[in-house]
C-alpha cells in the first residue's frame, strides 16, 4: 500500500533500529487508513481518515467522511471528534497528560476500529550539537540531539528532521536497549536526496517525540521497508504493523514532543 505519511529513506537503519520486523506487502486499494496523533501539548489534537489506494496508483486517498470518532482515557474523558475537512476529526475539549492510556474508536459503516496508546512520560531535549565528516574534500553534517535517557528500560523515540522549513525525507527511531540512562550519542543523518543536504546556513528543526512500543514498531518497520525506495523517491507497497484492529492501516499515538533549532554555521 502507499504510506499517507512520508515518503522514507533511513541511511543509518541499522544504528537506529535494533531488528528487522517481517512484513506482509499488499497491492490493494479500499482498505480503511487512520491517523492519530495526541500530544502533550494543548490540542485540538486530529485523527484523519482515508481509504488506500494500490501503490501503482497516484497519491489521490479518498477521504472518510461520516466516521463516529471518538476518544476516551483511563481517567474518565470521552470525547466524539468533530469533522473538519479532508478527511480530518478533532477535539474541542481533550486535555491530555503523561502517563495515561488512550483509547481511539471510529465507527465507519458498522465496523470498529479500535487503538490504544499510552503517552510516555516526557524527556527534555536539551539542545542540538552540529556534527560533521568530510571525506575526499565533501563535508557533510549531521545532528546530534542532546538528551539523557532516563534510568529505567524501555524508552523510545521518533525523531523528524527539518531543513529550511522542509520536512526532511529520513525519520529515525532509537530505543535505550544500548546506552540506557546516558547521554545520547546517536546521530540524525539527512536523506540522501542532492536537495536535502545540509550546507552552512540552513535552519535546523529537530522535533523529538517519546512514543510508546507499539509507536516504536510501527515507525521502525516503516523505516526498514521504505528504505529500500533508496534516494528515488519512490513510494512504499507496505503495511507496517498498525495498533489499530480490525485490518485498518496506520496509527494512533499518544507522545510528547519536543522541540530545537540550530543554523549550521
């Protein structure tokens, strides 16, 4: 199937994700694609829900419109969404906090699609530090993020990469199985792609999101099947390992985020 998320391509795989993940890779269109996100910052916060497409088709995803969507946690707030426009629910009212357990259900022509997430509790990203290597007179640069993984197993995170106001075409995911509850040492490594380079002058947007494992396995295996699209661009006949039942492709994640900024000097 054709990712409605991004288009990938992870040059370091093996330094960010720990094991490969078998996959089921389908070519067929009308299966139910739902997104979620919920943050620890306020909302509204939106679910967006589509239909697949075969990944010989063009990138046009029929959107759902008469879906009941609904939110609820472990502390008693539900929530039905509201429908906004291509596709996209949102809340009004849903307060979000670390720690708790959220619960998607939509409704779509009789059928529930069901998902939960528990928002893990938040790391600080404490700035960003430009890293670099040249060889045979090529410079090219990468970016440590700073942070220190808590004590205790079991941590995650997703890292997106922007250069210049453009999303970047590399997301990388890191667990704590190697350097628990140190500094970080791991770097993010652009797309290979000639128009995102990093060169002296670019503004740098790391955002850093603590997701839970379910998160985690899903980006990872997203990471490794649309590494093999390489610097081309091309799109991913692939269904990642959803938490969503009932066959619905996607996500729904409960994270915190974070945010820095650099210019490469």
């Amino acid at each position: 199937m054709k990712n409605i998320l991004f288009i990938l391509f992870c040059g370091l795989f093996f330094s960010s994700c720990e094991k490969e993940i078998d996959l089921q890779l389908d070519d067929k269109s009308g299966t139910i694609v739902i997104e979620g996100n919920i943050t620890d910052q306020q909302g509204p916060y939106y679910v967006r829900i589509t239909r697949s497409v075969a990944f010989t088709e063009n990138n046009q995803y029929p959107v759902i419109t008469n879906a009941v969507v609904t939110i609820s946690d472990n502390n008693g707030q539900t929530e039905t969404l509201e429908y906004e426009a291509d596709g996209r629910y949102k809340t009004r009212s849903l307060v979000s906090s670390p720690g708790n357990t959220y619960t998607l259900n939509v409704l779509i022509d009789g059928v529930n699609y069901t998902a939960q997430s528990t928002m893990p509790s938040p790391v600080t990203l404490d700035g960003l530090i430009q890293d670099s290597i040249t060889i045979a007179g090529e410079t090219t640069y990468n970016i440590l993020p700073v942070y220190t993984d808590p004590s205790f197993l079991g941590n995650r995170y997703l890292f997106i990469l922007t250069i210049d106001g453009k999303t970047d075409k590399t997301l990388q995911v890191f667990s704590d199985n190697i350097n628990n509850g140190m500094v970080n040492q791991r770097t993010i490594m652009p797309s290979l792609e000639d128009d995102d380079e990093i060169v002296p002058g670019d503004i740098i947007n790391v955002e850093m999101q603590c997701v839970d494992q379910n998160i985690y396995t899903y980006y990872s295996a997203l990471i490794q099947i649309s590494g093999g699209g390489g610097p081309g661009g091309s799109v991913t006949p692939a269904n990642p390992p959803s938490n969503i039942n009932n066959g619905a492709l996607g996500y729904f994640s409960a994270h915190t985020t974070a945010f820095k900024s650099m210019v490469i000097q």
